[in-house]
C-alpha cells in the first residue's frame, strides 16, 4: 500500500495505499523517531495570501449559523479544512491531509493488528476500489472481491470521498455490523453485503509442496518478518528437491519494500536493478538493487508467479523484478498500478501530511503506476470457479511448468 527508508517525516511504502479498515497500509522501515519537517517555514514569495485571510474574516465577520444542529468550527478545524484543500488541489488520491484523528487511525493500521473488516482499499478513477480482501478477513468471508467498488458504507455515499474518510466511517469496534453497497464488473444490480467487524491480523504466508513435482509458496502480505518467513519456505523447497515453483501473489496488497527487495535478492545476483524511485528531477533517483543472496545460481528452477488486480505495489515490485530478469514468468491478469511513492510530513499537534514525492519504476523503466504489470500468460479464476474448487490461473501456471 515502501521507501527504502524512513526520513526525518517519513515514507510510506508502496502499497495500494489506501488506508485500511483494517488493512494493511504497507510502509518501509519505521524510524518511531519522527522529526518535524524538514521544509521551509516561510511563505513563498510569489503567493498573495490576501484572498485567503479576506475569506478568513469574511466567514468570522458574517457567518450566520441558521441551523442549530451545527456548530461553528474552531480555528483550528478552520486551519485544517484549509490544508486539506490544498492537498486535494494537487488531483491525487495519495497526497492528503491527516488531522491528528486520522493520522492515529493510519498509525494504528501500521501496528499490524487492529479492528476492521480485512480490507486493502485505494482510489481508481474518482471512484474507492477493494484492492484485495486479506486473506481469512471478514472482508473476504463476506464475499467481497478485489476490483469491487465501495458505492456507500451504510447509508452514507462515497461519491467525492476520499480513502481515509471511507476508512473512518468503515471502521468501528469489533462485533459490530458494517453494510457496504459493492459495484461488481459483469453484476448489473448493487451488492449490499454485510460483515461483522473484528480484530485483522494480517496473514503472511502458506507454503507446501503439491503432489505434482510443483511447490507453492503463498504470500498474501509484505511484513516486517515475511522475508524471514519467505527464507524459510524456500528452505523448505530445497528440501523437497522439486525444481519447479509458483509464488502466488494474488490479492497481495503490498506492504514493505525492504522485503520485497530482500525476497528478490534470493533469486538475483548482486547489484541487480530491483525498483527505482524516480523522484522526476526534485532529487536524485534512488536505486534499489539485489544484496545478492542468488542461492538458485547453481541450481535449476522453473518459476510462475501469479498476478491479479488485486496484486499491488511490493507485489508489483517482486514480480516486475523477476520477471524482467527473465527468473519468471507472470501468469493471470493485469495487477493494481499502485507506484507511487508517499513522505509522510509531521505538521505538529499529531496531523500529518502524506505527499506522493516519486514513482516506482521497474528494471526497464516502466512505471508501475501505468497501468500496472502485464502477466506473460494471461488467465482468469472466477469466484465461481473458487468457490467449485477450480483455479484456471493456477492450472494455467502448472500447464507451462510442464513444458519447463
């Protein structure tokens, strides 16, 4: 939902960033040490702030409150509404404004446990989409599917909204209902699904050897332990002695770069371009490259990865990485598009603000946020075919191991 590292403000990593409702937002390496911003304090020169304090004191001056169930907003909800304005005037979904309300709710969805429905969300066309579900989420058991769009959350509509306002209003205490009205591709009536919120603790991996000569390695999450845990599996598969893999990647949302570059580092030799951060002329580009662990260099292997729309940012990194290293081959369909890079910056009083400051680029230069990767062998599973124990992409994946 991924920065190498995390500055004196911070950075965000790249997930689908979104904020979850119970989900995980995906950041690099946490500093607990955040220092304030370090960005200039005084006003640009060229800008006239004359409209600004006229439309401050017009309000004060004339404002008359003819509704009684409201009521006049402090000078510092005043100021908050104003920096939140100018961050939605830069037209991206990724740079907004955290009062201190918000800014603990993201917080807490960095903790890696919290209350929710299990849901990784991020912002597609104007409109809030589901990335993926996590993996045994209510979210998931309720049905909800990675591509769906977030038409209301109870009664309330999220047309104009941004993620963290539907995050708000999603959340709540566990073991209370929350309805969502889903927009579903090739469903012509709205969905309203109900789910019952409880505690998320994100899931991180499966790993087993079929019965077939192929090992597979599910990875529904990149955490702060899943490239130890990704180490192990792949332990696991050397003891197998199979030759032949699948890493299943399907509705992984993301989560921390520094573990996506360390999973791609088993597979590459040393100095290897994994992602790079373009940062378009504001400041030198940062390169990410292999450590060069490289542990299958003597050692055949036969690699499918399988993508879908709900694959997103560190997923994308992974399997852009190895696939344009020729390690693998993508099997399913496009994935997310999530490539953007987000600083987060201490404003003071516990409000933040999440600025997109880069984008991803994989090994060749394509940027990830284009429309997201294209899988080398395209296949599509259904819900249908899930719920009827059959797995298209996974069949496609096992059917051109074969031939390997």
């Amino acid at each position: 939902m991924n920065r190498s590292r995390w500055t004196a403000a911070g950075v965000l990593a790249a997930l689908a960033i979104a904020f979850s409702v119970g989900l995980y937002t995906g950041v690099s390496e946490i500093n607990d040490k955040r220092a304030a911003a370090q960005t200039t304090l005084t006003a640009p020169p060229a800008v006239n702030l004359t409209q600004f304090w006229s439309a401050w004191n017009a309000l004060q001056d004339n404002f008359v409150q003819v509704h009684a169930s409201t009521s006049l907003p402090t000078d510092e909800e005043k100021l908050y509404g104003a920096i939140a304005g100018l961050a939605a005037s830069y037209g991206d979904p990724y740079t907004v404004f955290l009062p201190p309300s918000d800014a603990q709710v993201f917080n807490d969805d960095i903790s890696g446990s919290f209350g929710g429905v299990g849901m990784d969300m991020g912002q597609k066309d104007g409109n809030i989409v589901v990335v993926a579900p996590l993996k045994g989420s209510p979210a998931e058991a309720a049905g909800v599917r990675s591509g769906d769009i977030v038409v209301a959350v109870d009664a309330t509509s999220t047309a104009g909204m941004a993620v963290d306002q539907a995050v708000k209003i999603i959340r709540g205490p566990k073991g209370t209902p929350v309805t969502l009205t889903l927009q579903r591709e090739g469903v012509r009536d709205l969905l309203k699904i109900k789910i019952v919120r409880d505690t998320i603790n994100i899931p991180v991996i499966n790993a087993y050897a079929r019965g077939d000569g192929v090992f597979v390695i599910e990875l529904y999450s990149f955490s702060q332990n899943s490239a130890e845990l990704f180490r192990n599996a792949l332990r696991q598969f050397f003891i197998s002695g199979q030759t032949k893999m699948i890493l299943d990647l399907r509705g992984d949302p993301g989560g921390y770069l520094d573990a996506a570059v360390n999973m791609a580092s088993y597979f590459l030799p040393v100095g290897d371009t994994v992602v790079t951060e373009d940062f378009m002329g504001k400041t030198a580009n940062v390169v990410h490259r292999s450590t060069g662990y490289n542990v299958f260099v003597n050692k055949k292997l036969s690699m499918a990865i399988l993508v879908d729309q709900g694959s997103a940012s560190a997923s994308e990194i992974l399997a852009g990485a190895l696939q344009q290293h020729g390690v693998a081959k993508l099997v399913g369909t496009r994935t997310f598009g999530k490539g953007s890079v987000q600083q987060l910056v201490d404003l003071g009083g516990g409000a933040e603000l999440k600025v997109t400051v880069a984008r991803w680029l994989t090994p060749d230069g394509t940027s990830i946020s284009d429309g997201g990767l294209t899988p080398d062998i395209r296949a599509t599973t259904t819900a249908a075919q899930v719920a009827a124990g059959k797995d298209p992409q996974k069949d496609a994946a096992i059917a051109w191991l074969a031939t390997q």
